[in-house]
C-alpha cells in the first residue's frame, strides 16, 4: 500500500499524544522520524517544574529541567509531520475509526491511535510549607537528588514499608537520617529493630510546619512546638492519574494507582498506549525518555504493520 495524503487537515492525525514533557516528546521524536501524523497536545504545565537541577541522566546530568524539555521541543520540532497544540486535552470518545480528544480550548482531535504521556499529580499533605518546598528540598527519588545531599542531616516522612524502604537507600547517602511518621508509626518489630541498629530515629509526633526560604528547608515545626532543622526531606506522598481520559475509555489502573500496561506500553485499551510515570514506579526523566521512545517505535510498528 502506498502512503500518501494521511493528514488531509490539522484536525485529523496517526497519533494522538496526550502530554508534552519527556515522555510524550520521546514518543513524538520515534514517530515523526517515521514518518507519522502526529499531535502533541500539551497544558506547558509539567509535575517537576518546580525542580532546580535534573539527575541520572546522561548527557543531560545537572541541566535544569526546563533546559531539557526545551532543547527535546526543539528537536521534535525539526520532523514536520509532528504539530503542536497548546491546551489541554479534557476528553476522549471511542470512534469509528479511532478516537476523538477535545480540548479545554474546545477544539476537536482524531486520531488512528493514543499515547496518554499525561504524568501523576502529586497530593500535597496539608503542612504549611511542604508544597512551596517540593521537587527542591522536600524530594522524592535518591536517584534523581541524593548526591546533591550526601553527608547530610536528612529526614524522611513516611511511614511503614515506604519509609522502611526509603532509610535503607537514603542511609547509604548519609548516616544522619530521622524518620518522620507524622503520627503513629506503622513499622513492625523486626524493621524497629533494623533501623535502631542504624541509629535511624523514629519521630511520631504530628509536623504543623516546615521553615524554608524559597524552598529551601531551615526547620520541621511539630504539633508540640518542637522543631529539628534538616537539609533536604525524602516525602512518599500519595499520587492520582493527571488526566482521568484513560479511565473513561477504559483503561484499568493498578492497586498502585499507575495505568497499567504492558513490556511494550499497551493499555488494556486496544490501540491506547500510556508512557512515562503515569504507568510506572520508576520517576524519572531517563525513564520518561525511554519509555516513550519504546511506546513510538510500538505504534509505528502497528501502524506499519497495517499498511503492508
């Protein structure tokens, strides 16, 4: 079959990506430079745009993530069959012939298939200063930021297996580590035991506060009005899907909470992919990247496939 005239208008594309950061950009870059139909379809409001530096990625290691978000735009953009569309995407209707994405600009988009690049939105706990400090001191991924605080005094606040998981990755950073259950902690006997062997303190009491100056943590205020003073805070917050259109088309979520999908980024959807961290633990820009150029290659493939 020849390939010719696939896009006879602005509206009607191959490939819907729903989200323009890393991931959705990586998938862009995979398809446009085979050739495909593309919208990139993108609210300019990425999860980490609060972060100073971005880590653990090669090439890129130390660069800002503005800096690399902008750069990847730029090389997208050289492939013309990729466009752009400022907004975002607030619905998704099964077609005959695919699926229809409106926009909140109430534009109307087509496409043969979807990637759904679309990220988590992050819960903020209701402790003054936490969401002013997050993604700069208050982090979540050693990967991504814990050499930056090596050696220094860190807390961590979570509870359970999730705080029990973190100390044992943070401690291998820095031996200065308190944990901050904010209330009761939910650890058993055995994990008590591990982290006092550690010298890893256990502090239950209620956080009110945390002390900053543009982000920058000072001091963790308690309920009591105690207060420690930390350099950097490792937080396990809870997390909910950024757009809820997967779900409307059905696409299941795990217990987790990510869109589950499969080795090659399929959804339970058929011809609805989802790529990055809204279908995986792993929180990073390198991973966003390769998830993404995965998922591209996946539905160039498809579409190939249909075409010969």
């Amino acid at each position: 079959m020849i390939k010719y005239n696939r896009m006879a208008d602005n509206k009607n594309f191959e490939v819907i990506i729903v989200g323009g950061s890393y991931a959705g950009l990586s998938a862009a870059m995979a398809l446009g430079r085979s050739l495909r139909h593309v919208l990139i379809i993108d609210s300019g409001l990425p999860c980490n745009r609060q972060t100073p530096h971005s880590h653990n990625f090669l090439t890129q290691d130390g660069k800002t993530p503005k800096e690399i978000s902008t750069l990847a735009k730029k090389q997208v953009e050289k492939y013309k069959t990729v466009k752009f569309h400022n907004g975002r995407a607030t619905g998704g209707l099964k077609s005959a012939d695919g699926f229809e994405i409106t926009t909140d600009t109430e534009d109307k988009f087509t496409a043969k298939k979807l990637i759904f690049a679309t990220g988590l939105k992050d819960l903020m706990p209701d402790i003054k200063g936490f969401a002013a400090c997050w993604g700069i001191s208050i982090i979540h991924c050693p990967y991504c930021h814990g050499f930056e605080y090596r050696n220094q005094n860190t807390g961590i606040i979570a509870n359970g297996a999730k705080a029990f998981h973190l100390a044992s990755l943070v401690y291998n950073l820095t031996k200065n580590v308190t944990i901050l259950t904010n209330g009761k902690a939910d650890l058993d006997v055995e994990q008590i035991t591990r982290l006092n062997e550690h010298s890893i303190k256990i502090i239950e009491t209620n956080i009110a506060e945390v002390e900053h100056t543009n982000g920058q943590l000072k001091n963790v205020i308690f309920d009591d009005g105690s207060k420690l003073n930390f350099n950097a805070i490792y937080a396990a917050i809870p997390f909910r899907q950024h757009s809820d259109i997967p779900l409307s088309l059905g696409c299941e979520i795990t217990e987790q909470g990510y869109i589950r999908v499969d080795d090659l980024q399929k959804t339970t959807v058929e011809n609805v992919f989802a790529c990055g961290d809204n279908s995986g633990m792993m929180r990073s820009v390198a991973n966003a990247v390769y998830s993404g150029n995965l998922t591209g290659a996946m539905v160039n493939s498809l579409l190939s496939a249909a075409e010969f």
